[in-house]
C-alpha cells in the first residue's frame, strides 16, 4: 500500500513546535492513561486537550456538520497547542481515531516525516464490547444491545440509523476499527519501521510502568523518571439511556427553553450543591457492566480470528494463544 504525500505542505508550514510523537489509537485500549502518564514526564509535553482529531478530517468533518466539535480546524490553531513546549521536549497527541482513519497516516507523514508514531491494539471481542459501552456512556450511541449495534454497521455506513448526538458516525462502524493490519499498513507505508512502535493492550493492563518505560525509550528521554501510574478509563453502563438523554439535553442543549431552564438551576442552586447533583446523577445512570454475552463473544472472535492470526504474524507475535484463539472450537 503507498500513501500519497503533498510534499509541498511541508514547505508551506508556518513557523511553529510540530509535534514530534503520535499515540494513534485504539479507543478503549489505554491511550488516556498513556497520555496522562507520559504528559507528567518532564521531558515530554502534550496540550491538555486530548484527542485534536486535526489529522483525520473525513472524522472532524462529520463532527462538525453536526456541531460537536471544538478542535482546532487550522493548522496555526493546530500548532498553537504546542507552542508552550520547551526546546527540549518531546512533543506529542493523542487522537485514537488517527488508527482508523485514511488519512491521518499521509497527513502526519506530511507534516512530521520524523514523528514517532505509537498505537495500542486490543483483543477484538473485549474492544467491541468496551468501545459500544463507551458510544452508550458518551450518548454517541443509543443501541443497548451490542449484537443489534454491529448489525447496524451497514445502515449507519449508508447515513441510516444513526443516533443524534453521534458526532463521528464513522466511529460507530464497530467492525472497521479492528482491520488492525490494514490500519498499520497505513503508517508502515510512510513511516519506517524504527518509527512505530505498536503495544498490545493486554502488557500495558498488566504492567503499564513498564510499557509506559518502553515508551520513554522509544522517544529517546529519560526512562528512570518516576511513573506516575494512571488507571485507564472504567468500562461502565448506561442504567437508563433515555434518563441519561434527557439529561444531556439539559446540560449541553442551546435551545431557549433549555437555556432557560440551566439559568434557573444556576441561579436557584449553589454550585457546590449542583457539582453534587451531578454526581449523584452519574451514579444513577452509570453502573458496573453487565457480564458479556459469552454466545456474541465467542461469534465475534470466530468472526476476527483471520485477523487476529494475520497481526500476530505481522508483528512477529502468538496473539493466537494469548487472546485464546487457539482454543476456539
């Protein structure tokens, strides 16, 4: 696979701090806590907003046509996150739609042929299952059943059956985001391969000081740093999405009605009072996951095992027998 790159963007960059690394993706795989641990390292910076989405932009463009997004659209805004970065430091984002989408790669290339690009891989049946749970949390889904929500990918492919606050409803393709060798093909083919460093979940869960030192190798700093170990986002449920909707509308609608019901909140409520409020709130609607689904779990690995074999094969890895392909009947 070749990428084509407009070589003639790297000449046009404005005077600026390019970002020197890229934590790519996947969702649900530990890049919040990567990106936590490794902002605290101080020979590192990254901007306090995660996940810019600037280099994928068939994503940020649906986003927008939805008006859910406050990412910088320019590539001054772009690089004006990073101006604050000492000369010393390593430079980085983390966005984990860059793994999915078709253009980050080339873009990335472009702007930064010297980046270091790093992603996060995660067994296929556990990722779909925790990405739907996320979609449910974050109101971008409203399917509560993962078997309905994947057999939906080809209406939502078509722009049908979508959830109304989905902002990036590519990202609901649930079964696009793990062709995990066609997604690294994308960076291999405009990156060489001492610039990618690809992680498996299942290591960084069962020791991130380690994984996250790793890193700190590959970036070339300071890896005797102390680690400050960050927990990677729970995997929790949505109790009542209709609850959880309206409550939503409240908070992040701008209607006049809407407005004018927060103005009261605010005025008639002290604020220590409404943070309380809203945390009770989240209790009511957010609790522990229920236990998968053991029949779609086993289909869907079934399903990724051709994929599962062709990325251990790639990274020169028995992915088949940790993730428990081997003993699928």
């Amino acid at each position: 696979m070749t990428v084509s790159i407009d070589r003639s963007r790297i000449e046009a960059l404005p005077k600026g701090r390019v970002p020197d690394f890229f934590i790519v993706g996947q969702f649900k795989s530990g890049t919040t806590a990567l990106y936590e641990m490794l902002k605290s390292h101080p020979q590192i910076f990254m901007p306090e907003l995660k996940e810019l989405w600037f280099h994928s932009p068939e994503l940020r463009a649906q986003a927008l046509a939805r008006g859910s997004t406050t990412r910088p659209t320019t590539l001054d805004g772009y690089l004006s996150l990073f101006e604050a970065a000492r000369p010393e430091q390593r430079a980085g984002e983390a966005t984990p739609s860059y793994l999915i989408s078709h253009e980050a790669a080339g873009r990335i290339a472009a702007l930064q042929p010297d980046a270091r690009i790093i992603a996060i891989l995660r067994e296929p049946a556990s990722f779909l299952r925790s990405f739907h749970l996320q979609n449910l949390q974050n109101h971008s889904e409203t399917e509560k059943d993962l078997r309905k929500a994947i057999e939906l990918v080809e209406e939502r492919r078509e722009g049908r059956s979508l959830p109304p606050h989905a902002g990036r409803p590519q990202e609901l393709l649930y079964t696009d985001h793990v062709h995990y060798v066609e997604q690294l093909q994308r960076y291999r083919a405009v990156f060489a391969p001492e610039q990618i460093l690809v992680l498996i979940y299942d290591d960084f869960r069962d020791d991130n000081e380690a994984t996250v030192r790793r890193v700190l190798r590959f970036l070339e700093v300071d890896d005797t740093q102390p680690v400050a170990v960050t927990e990677a986002n729970p995997t929790v449920r949505v109790r009542s999405p209709r609850t959880s909707d309206f409550v939503r509308s409240l908070y992040m609608g701008s209607g006049p009605a809407t407005r004018a019901i927060k103005r009261a909140i605010k005025t008639l409520t002290p604020r220590a009072l409404r943070r309380e409020a809203l945390a009770v709130e989240r209790r009511l609607q957010w609790g522990a996951p229920r236990p998968p689904d053991e029949q779609l779990m086993l289909e869907l690995r079934r399903r990724f095992k051709g994929e599962v074999v062709a990325l251990g094969e790639h990274l020169d890895r028995d992915l088949v027998g940790l993730w428990g392909y081997d003993r699928l009947d």
